[in-house]
C-alpha cells in the first residue's frame, strides 16, 4: 500500500466520516505512520487543483468530491491485489469464512455499510492477510476467478470497525473495478457522498464568520 494512499485516505476520512474539514499535517502524519514530507506533496498536489487550501496551521479540504475523484483516478487497486481465486461458495458464505481482521470493500463493504445495495453481487474483494485466505480458499487454475485478496493494510484497519471500510474507500475500490454492477454501487455511493458532508461544512463556516 503507497503511503499516498494511506495520506489521502485519512484526510478524507477526517472529512466524511467525522465531518472535519480543518487538519494539520503533522496530525495526518502521525495518524498515517509517515513522514511530514510525504504529506506536504499530497496536500500540495491537492492544493493545486484547489480541493484543498492551505492555512497557518494546516490545512482546509474545500472540495471533498475533487480530493475524492483525484483518489480514485490514481488509485492502483491491481497493485494491491496478492491472491485471487474461484470458490463455488455464495459472497455470504465466502466472508463468514474469512479471518477475523479482514476489512470487507467494494460490493462486500457497501452490505454490511448500508444494510442492502443496489443489486446481488457474486465478487468478494477483501484486505486480509494472504496466507490465512489462501488455507481457506486454496486455488483453483482455470476457473472463474470470485474472490480477490487485497495487500493487508494496518492503516485501513485501523479505520473500519467491525471490517466495515471508510465510505472513501469503497468509492474509490468501486471506482477502480468497474463495470455495470460496480457502476450501479457507484451511482448510490455518489448520493450519499453528496449530502453528507453538507450540514458539517455549514458549521464550519458559521465558526469561521
């Protein structure tokens, strides 16, 4: 996992998971595990393309949807991915089965996010730890492959609850798979994404008036 992502993922979600609009980058550094250099170049290339703007002290995401879509965009989720394979198990069967800290994304991380999603599903995309998966879920050559196994990320668990991702993360998981289904996701995620830092950012003016 690129330390960028890790820095990207923080900062967004700061904003919609705990509606926190103003960071500094020593806080994002120590939260992340990486150097304040590192997240000076993100926040600088975030500035430049004015999705975030920087301040005395830190600085200030004012456009959360443009930090996100430059996530998504670079994102290399075929970068992470270190097993994959068919198993003829439903979704659901497949991630009872999985380790206890796995983190469940895309169309597995909307479920168990939202309740329900916009259609059934038959991929699994988890971030776990490979060798345990790979003892459960050996490989099958030539068949369909169903399950993808993710780089195991102590940054991202750390964020995900339950093995529930941040919002950001299933976007930008979604964003990078493609296709109808994932399309479909995609469109619902967008509603919410839209209304729900809105409120967050009205408080944040008023206290700056």
């Amino acid at each position: 996992m690129k330390k960028n992502t890790r820095v990207l993922r923080e900062i967004l979600y700061q904003v919609y998971e705990r509606g926190e609009y103003f960071m500094s980058q020593k806080a994002i550094a120590q939260a992340c595990g990486v150097s304040l250099d590192t997240v000076h170049r993100v926040v600088s290339k975030l500035a430049d393309f004015r999705g975030v703007e920087k301040r005395p002290f830190g600085f200030r995401v004012v456009d959360p949807r443009k930090c996100l879509l430059f996530w998504a965009a670079t994102r290399n989720l075929n970068a992470d991915l270190v097993y994959s394979t068919y198993t003829p198990d439903s979704p659901q069967e497949i991630e009872k089965d999985m380790p206890e800290d796995t983190v469940f994304t895309a169309f597995s991380g909307f479920q168990r996010k939202f309740g329900s999603g916009p259609t059934d599903y038959d991929e699994v995309y988890v971030y776990a730890r490979e060798e345990e998966v790979r003892r459960r879920f050996p490989e099958r050559p030539g068949a369909r492959t169903n399950l993808y196994v993710l780089r195991f990320d102590p940054h991202l668990l750390k964020l995900s609850p339950n093995g529930v991702p941040p919002i950001a993360q299933i976007y930008v998981d979604l964003w990078q798979i493609g296709g109808s289904a994932a399309d479909r996701y995609l469109l619902q995620l967008e509603q919410r994404l839209e209304a729900k830092p809105v409120e967050a950012f009205k408080r944040l003016l008023k206290r700056e008036e």
